[in-house]
C-alpha cells in the first residue's frame, strides 16, 4: 500500500504549537502486509511507515505492525460452524513534536466463533503497554459480530 498527498494545506493558529495539526504538511505512507493459510492455522501480519512533513518545524514519523495467528480447533455443526482461538501482536511508534516519543505494544487473546451463514463473532482481550502517554490504562475487551458477505 502507497498513500501520497497533502495532508493540510494552511497553518490553523487556533491549535497550540505543540500539535501537528497547527502546521501546513504533506503526508506519505507505505506499507505491506501478508497472510499464510494452511488448512487448520493462518499467520497474517502488516508492516506500515508514515511521515508527516510539517512545514516550519521537525517531520512527524510513526510506525507499526502486527502479527496475529489462528488455528481451528474445533469443527462442528449447528449455529456454531467452528471456533479459532488466535494471539496477536501490535507495536507502534510514533514521533510527537515536544516531548517523548510514543510508543505502544498489545497483546490480545481471543478467539473467532464462525456462525452458520457465513457470520462471526470475534471476541479478544487485549493488554496494552504505553510509554509516552499520560495515565493511559486501557486494557479491554472487544466483542464484534460481522456478517460475511
């Protein structure tokens, strides 16, 4: 994936000058990812890079990827068609225009309950682990159900 333009074409002096949102900037991105699939398991994962060039002061960098895997351990049928336990594995940075750069790892747990149909209901607990942010304890649960279409 590429991704190229302007990201805002005009200082807005309403923001403080510690936000990048002040400053005019042109935004660049590229990334991949890939996914392996045997019959019973599935390893996916992505890596992106962005960079922010903001006109009068320093560029803006951030990056990240993840690495999730699943494996199908257990087929049947009924409502629920099968069940994927999964572990995955996020990390970013990023660069903040005064202070420490920012940075963030989580690690989820979960598992993908396949419905009939063609639907799933995805259920993950993730553990985050941030430097610097400010009192930041976001640890959670996500519950998505999405049909498959």
């Amino acid at each position: 994936s590429v991704m190229d333009g302007t990201l805002r074409d005009k200082e807005d002096l309403d923001r403080p000058l510690n936000e990048a949102q002040r400053f005019p900037a042109n935004f660049s991105a590229w990334g991949f990812d890939a996914t392996y699939r045997n019959l019973d398991w599935e390893l996916r994962g992505y890596w992106i890079s962005s960079k922010e060039e903001l006109v009068g002061v320093t560029d803006l960098e951030r990056e990240g990827w993840m690495v999730e895997a699943s494996v199908v351990a257990w087929e049947g049928e009924g409502v629920v068609t099968s069940i994927e336990p999964k572990i995955r594995l996020d990390h970013s940075r990023q660069d903040v225009l005064l202070g420490s750069d920012r940075e963030t790892e989580v690690l989820a747990l979960g598992a993908d309950f396949w419905l009939i149909g063609g639907a799933v209901l995805r259920v993950d607990y993730f553990f985050h682990d941030e430097t610097g942010f400010e009192n930041l304890d976001r640890n959670g649960i996500a519950v998505r159900l999405s049909a498959i279409f």
